[in-house]
C-alpha cells in the first residue's frame, strides 16, 4: 500500500472511529423508551445488555453515514489549512490519486452499512422483538399491568397493585369480556404471588357465565371461592398475551425481500418489500453521499474561506437526511417513496463530482 493511502486512511479512521462511537452513544437515547420499557420487564441483567446491544445496529447506518461526513470534511479542511493538499499536488499528485482511497473507502462503507441494514438489522429487529416478547410473556403479572400494549385484553378492566419487582401483586380486581358469549366474567383475589413457574392466589373469587342453550332463560352466574389458590404461571399466562407476532418487512433478510418483490400475487404486500429494499439501499448510499459531500466542500484552495460551503454541506446533507423521513411519510405512494429514497443520492453525488472538476481547473 503506498504511503499516501495509509496516510490518508490513518487520518480518516481515527476521526470515524470516535464519530460513530459518539453518535452510537448519542443516539441510543433515542431508543430510550423502548429499553427502559424492557428494563422493568427483563428477569436479569444479561438479558437487558443483551437488548441494548440489538439496538445499536438499527443506529449503525446513520451512525457511519454522518461520521463519513465529519471525518472526510475535517480530514481535507485540515490538509488545506496545512496546505498539504498543493504541497502533493506540487509533488505531481493529481487530485483524483489524492481521492481515489477515500473514495474507495466510502465505497466499502456503503457495502458495509448495506450488509448493515439488510442483514444484520433485520436479525437483531427480529431478535430484540423475540426477546421482548419472551419477558413480558413469562409472568402473568405484568402482563395484567401493561394489558393495553402486550396482551389481549384490551377492554378489559384491571386493578392491581404489584410488590417485589412484579412478583407480588395485592388487591386484584379483574373483569373482562368472554367474546363467546357477550357477557363479563371477573375475578377477585386478596393477592397473587409468582413462585417459579407457579402462579400463588389467597382468598381468590371467580365469577363467570354459564350458557343455559335456552332461549328465554335467566342467566346462569358460577360463583366460586377459594382460599388457596394455586397454578401454572404459564397457563394464565397463554390466556393473557397476545398471539405471537409475525416477522414483517422490515424484519426480514435481503434474500427474503427479493422473494416478496417477485411474488406480484398481493401488490400490497410487493409494494412495501420494494420500498423496504430502497429504504436499505438509500441508507448503504448515506455512506458515499457523505463521504462525497464532505471531501469536494472539505477542499479549500482559495485564500480566504467561503461560509457557502458551509451551508451547501448543510443543505445537501439536510436533503439526505430528509429523503428517510420523506420516504417513509409516502409509503402509501410506492413510486414516490421510492423516488424520495434513491432521488437525493443521485442530486448529491451529481453535484459533488462536478465541485471536484471545478476544483481540478482551479475553480472553487
């Protein structure tokens, strides 16, 4: 490797490197909620970090994109400030051998951040959904206190008062709808308490409806009281949770998403798998869209520094950054949607190729 590119190559990975460790920390927050949701339902400590760590691959591209920009933009901005840039152009180095490793770097970023989003993202998704789901389908107890976003009793009526990090709850007062008949059946306990895999009551009343096959006929009520109380944890709780979910689009492997864009057979279902594949390729493209944006208005060969690069760094990347937001609002529009994608990139990298031609002649 010639001395150049690992000159180059040095300088622009150590500032990546502390970038994408930066923005990895700085954007967790925003899966904040989602983790402290899982922290209150996770039994350990490993399963918690292990959750936190299948969120750091749905930040990885954008993480790696933006830590293109900075590291390329501080990169040349320094060498023009030192003027290495005309001491190796003076030396008879063209700017296009000067480009030629970052550009080849940005290139195996994009293909990195690619394999990102299109495989590892979708695994740690899907894993991080199987992990949630097996911590809030363990205890039944949990499930009764966060019935609106996890269980299947939406409608229903709950009082509970839980103790021991959700393993003892007083005070329960349950009702809820039977579909199968239209009437309410409730159940009462002084406290229920988790021991293992079994499931505690004490002083526990339960009140449900028994079908007389009569048309006219009063309703026929099942009172039933008990002092002790004990069952499978795991029996109440397959009548509570949800049913499982199932892998959607934006879970699945490339391979899996090629397979749904040939099946034509349900457009709704083609048309998302094409927007979830440009989604992907727009965001493996962020690498190279950055890395351009940051090396052609990173280069300053006039004597006095321009503030127009600066906004037109902050427009073209604004523009990027916007095509995920835009694409996403338009996704009941799938040629627009992918229009939003894939038509930033190429406005980006159109405009940067000719900044770098105007920068060979001698133009800035």
């Amino acid at each position: 490797m010639p001395i150049l590119w690992r000159y180059l190559f040095k300088e622009y990975i150590k500032v990546f490197f502390l970038s994408v460790l930066a923005f990895i920390s700085v954007l967790l927050i925003t899966r904040l909620k989602q983790i402290a949701i899982f922290a209150t339902l996770a039994s350990d400590m490993y399963s918690l970090l292990l959750f936190i760590l299948y969120q750091i691959p749905h930040i990885l591209p954008i993480a790696i994109s933006i830590s293109c920009l900075i590291s390329s933009i501080i990169l040349f901005q320094r060498m023009s400030i030192m003027h290495e840039l005309t001491a190796f152009r003076s030396c008879g180095i063209s700017l296009k051998e000067l480009l030629s490793p970052l550009l080849l770097l940005g290139i195996v970023l994009t293909i990195t951040t690619f394999f990102i989003t299109s495989e590892l993202t979708p695994r740690c998704r899907y894993k991080s959904k199987e992990l949630f789901y097996k911590n809030t389908s363990m205890n039944p107890l949990v499930l009764l206190q966060r019935r609106q976003k996890m269980s299947n009793i939406k409608d229903s009526y709950v009082e509970i008062s839980t103790q021991n990090n959700d393993m003892l709850a007083k005070d329960i007062l349950f009702i809820s709808p039977n579909k199968s008949n239209a009437r309410l059946c409730m159940m009462m306990a002084q406290y229920l308490k988790l021991e293992e895999d079994n499931l505690i009551g004490k002083n526990v009343t339960l009140i449900s409806y028994i079908d007389s096959n009569k048309d006219q006929n009063f309703d026929n009520l099942l009172i039933e009281n008990q002092s002790d109380m004990s069952t499978k944890a795991d029996a109440i709780t397959q009548f509570i949770k949800s049913k499982e979910w199932d892998m959607n689009i934006s879970s699945m492997p490339i391979k899996m998403l090629l397979i749904q864009a040939k099946q034509k057979v349900n457009k709704k279902r083609f048309d998302r798998a094409d927007m979830e594949i440009a989604r992907r390729v727009s965001f493996a493209l962020a690498a190279l869209s950055f890395t351009l944006i940051g090396i052609s208005f990173g280069i300053s060969i006039s004597r006095l520094t321009s503030k127009k690069n600066i906004l037109r760094v902050f427009s073209l990347s604004l523009l990027v950054l916007l095509s995920f937001t835009v694409g996403k609002a338009l996704k009941k529009h799938p040629f627009f949607a992918i229009a939003a994608y894939i038509l930033p990139h190429i406005i980006v990298i159109t405009l940067t190729i000719l900044k770098l031609k105007k920068v060979s002649r001698g133009y800035e």
